[in-house]
C-alpha cells in the first residue's frame, strides 16, 4: 500500500525541500501550492530525478471549500487509500509594526498561516484516525517562540500553532498518531530573499553559526518526525535555528 504524505506549500522552499525528501523515504507526494505552477512542476520534475512520484493538488490554504474540493476529488479517486502524513507549511508573512498594521494584514497572515492548519489537519487526521497511524507536522517559526518586533501577525499565528499543535498531540496519542511542530529560524528561502529585497536587515551576522539554515536541513528532521524512529516522539516543538534560541 502506498503512504501517501501531503505537503502544503510544497512549489517552493523549506515546503520543496520536505517533498523531494520524503519523497525520498518512500512517500508519494500530494504537492500543494498556491499559484506558482512552473515551481510547482519544477517541485515535481525534482521528486521523480529522485525516483519518487507526486501529483500537483493546488489550492490555497485559507479557503476551506478549495481545501474540501481538491481533498474530495482525491479520496474518489482513492477510495482505499488514506493520508498518512500531513505537513502544514504553507505560509506568508506580511510585516509591520502594530501601529501600522491594517487589519487585512493580520487577518490574512492568520488565515495562512493559522486557519489552514485547522482546516487541512480536520480534514485528513479523519483518514488517520480510521487506520490508527499518522504523522502531522506543523511548521512554526522562532518568532512564534522569541517574537519579533513587526511581526504580531506572523508570531500570534506560529506561536498559536504551537498550542494547536500540543494540544492535537495529546487528543489523537492512543490513535498512534504524532503531531509535532518544527520551528525554523532563518532558512534561505524566497520568504528571506523576498525580505532582504525588500529592505529587511540581513541579520545573518545575530546567527551564532554565522549562517542561514537550508531548506534541506529542515526536511532531514521533518523526515525523522515521520519515519517509525520517531513513533514516541510528540507534542514536542524542535528548533533548528544554528544556536539563535
Ligand atoms: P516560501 O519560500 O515563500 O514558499 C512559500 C510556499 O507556500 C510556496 O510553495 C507557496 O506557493 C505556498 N503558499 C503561500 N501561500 C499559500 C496559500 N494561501 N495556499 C497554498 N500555498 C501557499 O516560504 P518558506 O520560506 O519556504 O516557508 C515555508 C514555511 O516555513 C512557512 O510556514 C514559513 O512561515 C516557515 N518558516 C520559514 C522561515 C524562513 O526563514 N524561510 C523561518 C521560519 C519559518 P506558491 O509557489 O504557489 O506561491
């Protein structure tokens, strides 16, 4: 039987790094993403030079109908199958001190980063719970563990996660289903490019490595969480952020 894993965000980034690497593993990838489809079909050409398999499913996170409407076309077309592994890791930021901060601003970053963990994990830990196996895997961010100034948004949504994700830990426990968050700190991705583009202080020198982490560092600890050597492993929120926190 195959395992199947969703990624959300999988088109680019740490989200690409984790397909190709639980690709790897053995999983075959339901790659998610927004709009981007050539880095989305890039993603995949990766994942199959790897010798693995994905099919693209895009849908944007923060729309429950969308998440409903791709998930449902996939278990008809799969009626024996089932979504082992869910990684949340889709997300956005969209900084700015409080005082300036429009209520767009906060509401959409929460609607990514926050409201699609619910939406996405309600709907696939069902398929989880029915076969008594699973893994989930929320991707959090050090500033939902330290905080950091301009970015209520994304540290209420990444520090929230962290509850979700403790308190799902415990509920789905004797369903042997473990829920985990990961949270990175700076990762060289088009999140970090985009910010320095934009003027955000590279702040590669506070690093106590001296360095950015890459996305692939984070998937190698994204695949131990769903390999059978992490079964005991749950609730727990791991850093890999080169000695910031
Ligand atoms: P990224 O390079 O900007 O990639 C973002 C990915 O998310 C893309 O695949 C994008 O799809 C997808 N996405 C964005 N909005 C979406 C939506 N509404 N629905 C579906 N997919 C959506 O980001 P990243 O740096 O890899 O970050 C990945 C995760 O790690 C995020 O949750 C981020 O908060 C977290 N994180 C990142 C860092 C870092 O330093 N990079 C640090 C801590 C935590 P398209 O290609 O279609 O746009």
């Amino acid at each position: 039987m195959k395992r199947y894993a969703l990624i959300t965000g999988a088109s680019r980034g740490i989200g690409r790094a984790i397909a190709i690497e639980l690709a790897k593993d053995g999983c075959s990838i339901l790659l998610n993403y927004k709009s981007n489809h050539a880095a989305a079909e890039e993603a995949k050409h990766l994942i199959e030079e790897a010798g693995g398999e994905a099919e693209l499913m895009p849908f944007d996170v923060s729309q429950p109908d969308a998440i409903n409407a791709a998930l449902d076309k996939w278990f008809a077309a799969h009626p024996d199958d089932y979504i082992d592994v869910l990684v949340n890791n889709a997300g956005i930021v969209d900084d700015e001190i409080m005082l300036m901060m429009e209520p767009e601003q906060w509401h959409r970053v929460i609607d990514v980063n926050l409201n699609s963990f619910f939406y996405c994990t309600r709907r696939v830990i069902e398929g989880m719970v029915m076969n008594h196996h699973g893994r989930v895997v929320n991707i959090s961010s050090i500033s939902g563990q330290a905080g950091f100034p301009g970015q209520i948004n994304y540290a209420a949504s990444k520090s929230a996660i962290i509850g979700a994700t403790k308190s799902l830990a415990k509920e789905l426990a004797p369903k042997r289903i473990t829920v985990n968050a990961v949270a990175p700190g700076v990762i060289y991705s088009d999140m970090q490019r985009e910010g320095i583009a934009r003027g955000i202080k590279d702040r590669t020198d506070e690093i106590p490595m001296h360095r950015m982490g890459k996305p692939e560092e984070v998937a190698y600890l994204v695949s131990f969480l769903c390999s059978n050597r992490a079964d005991y492993i749950s609730g727990q929120v791991i850093g890999i952020n080169g000695a910031v926190l």
